[in-house]
C-alpha cells in the first residue's frame, strides 16, 4: 500500500517490457515494508531528454537507465560519479536537491556477483580475457583494472571496437584478434574468461569457443544469463573449471540504486534469485 508519501523510482528504457528490474525492487520494497514504488517506464528516445529532466519536478527520488538511454542519461546528468565518467554511460540516477547525480553500477554488479559466488575466488594476480566490446565490456574492463587485475586482453567480432576500448584504458588493456579467441596468446595464463558478447544468448547465435588452452583453475562468467547456464558455462564446468553464472550482476547491480533511493542496504538473497529464476521459468 502506498500513502502520499510514497518515494517514486523506476526504470526508462525502449522497450521496456523485458526489464526484471521492477520485479527485483518490487520483491526489497515488499520485504522491507518501504512505503515507495519502483514503475517501468516507457521512454521513447524522442522524448528521453523531456522525460529525463521531469523526473526532479515530479518528485522522483531517481531511477535506473536502461538500453537505448544510458549514454544520453550520461550527457544530460548534472553530476556523475568517477565509474560513469570511465565508462562514459549512466545506469542509475539518483535526485538530490533538484540536480540528477548519474553513476554506473554495472562494473559494481559484475564483480560483487564473482565475490558473492566464486569459489575459488578469483586470482587478481592474472590477466582477463574479455569477449565482446560494448557497454558491458567496458563496464567490466573498469572494474577490473579497479580490482587490481594486471592485464586485461579483449577480442571482439568488429576489431576496431576492442581497439577503441584499449586506447581508453590505457596500457594494462590488449587486444587479441576474434578468430584467435581460443589460442594460447588469448587463454595462456589466465585468471578469468568473461562473455560479454550477446551470443549464447536464447534467441542468439550460439558463442564458439575452444577452451582446450583453458587452465583448469580459470574462473568462466557469462554476463548472459538467460539461459542460466550458457553452453560456455556446461563447456567450463565439464572441464572442471568453476563457473559463476550472469544473473548475479543484474541483481547487485541494482543494490547501490535501492538504496540511496529508499535509505535501506538490499541484499541479494537466494530467495530473490529463486523468486526472479520462477518468473524467467514462467515466461518461458
Ligand atoms: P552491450 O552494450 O550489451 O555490451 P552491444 O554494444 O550491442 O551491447 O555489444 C554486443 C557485443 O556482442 C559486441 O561485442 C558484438 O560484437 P561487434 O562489436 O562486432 O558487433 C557482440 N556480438 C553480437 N553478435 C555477435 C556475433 N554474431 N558474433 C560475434 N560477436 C557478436
């Protein structure tokens, strides 16, 4: 139930029909008795700046941005934090005194997901291989050489992607050609193999990896998370190396959000994986 003094956040994106996100914050706002809410909203790119600068006047505490609005988010926020600015794409806002204060969350989510899970922990002492090169590569890449790591090697389809992303991150990022994905030069020594691409994905292209150069102790995650268990995931855990499935980022991406907006720490539970792993059962 909600009184007049509700606090309003949500979710603008187009489309955004498929977001979990109202589901996650609906199931902490339920469990922490917050008088608040947390809506989709539909925002055509048309109307995303209109809508976005609304959001002070109609007294929203702040909201999540999603696909196709998180670089526009990025230039039209008053503030941002250091992992917007790095990442140059806004996944949260949040509305103090008027001004829309813009950070990014998904470099957060990435790596409390691998803490929470890992086990064995991942070894920060060894170099990353990431595929793919868009938003989410370089939300990852940032968490990354922020968590210490010494090296981190990126391989994606359209080169000139994974080259731009190295030239933003400076010296500690290589590049290693697609269709050498699977060689030495790309999985010799590594700590962590991360799937950022889309493939894999149900509905996508299947992703084609030769994991034979893969050291056992090499922790795999897939930032796909439906299905849950990618054929990269099965491949990884046949062999015996430990595995961390997808689903984790989107919810403690969400965490730092939930709580500037309703005051309270959320945490990511198993019965909040179990309750949004029903919904995503019952859609399929
Ligand atoms: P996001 O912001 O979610 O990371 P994106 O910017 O669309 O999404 O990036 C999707 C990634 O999946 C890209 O690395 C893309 O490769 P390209 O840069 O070459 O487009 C990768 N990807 C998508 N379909 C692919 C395919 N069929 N084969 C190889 N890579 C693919």
């Amino acid at each position: 139930m909600l009184t007049g003094k509700a606090k309003i956040a949500g979710v603008m994106g187009w489309p955004v029909g498929h977001s979990l996100s109202p589901l996650l914050h609906g199931f902490w706002l339920a469990q922490h008795k917050i008088d608040g809410t947390y809506i989709p909203l539909a925002v055509h790119p048309e109307n995303f700046e209109q809508a976005f600068r609304a959001l002070p006047k109609l007294g929203f505490q702040g909201v999540n941005i999603t696909v196709p609005h998180k670089e526009k988010a990025f230039a039209l926020c008053d503030d941002l934090d250091d992992a917007a600015k790095a990442i140059g794409a806004v996944n949260t806002v949040h509305i103090v005194d008027g001004m829309l204060r813009g950070s990014n969350t998904d470099g957060f989510g990435f790596f409390e997901n691998l803490r929470d899970r890992a086990d064995p922990k991942l070894n920060t002492q060894k170099s990353a291989l990431i595929l793919g090169a868009g938003g989410a590569a370089r939300s990852i890449i940032y968490a990354l050489i922020d968590a210490g790591l010494p090296e981190i090697r990126i391989t994606n389809r359209t080169r000139a992607r994974a080259e731009m992303l190295a030239q933003v991150f400076g010296p500690l990022v290589t590049v290693v050609d697609w269709d050498d994905r699977g060689g030495p030069a790309a999985l010799g020594s590594l700590g962590l193999l991360v799937n950022t691409t889309s493939l894999g994905m149900t509905g996508q292209p299947p992703l084609e990896m030769a994991l034979d150069n893969l050291d056992p102790k090499t922790l795999v995650t897939d930032i796909v998370y439906a299905p849950l268990i990618t054929d990269l995931l099965r491949s990884a855990q046949d062999r015996g190396n430990p595995i961390v499935d997808g689903l984790g980022m989107l919810l403690h991406q969400a965490r730092p959000g939930f709580e500037k907006w309703f005051g309270k720490a959320p945490m990511v539970s198993p019965k909040l994986r179990q309750f949004i792993l029903d919904h995503m059962a019952q859609k399929s």
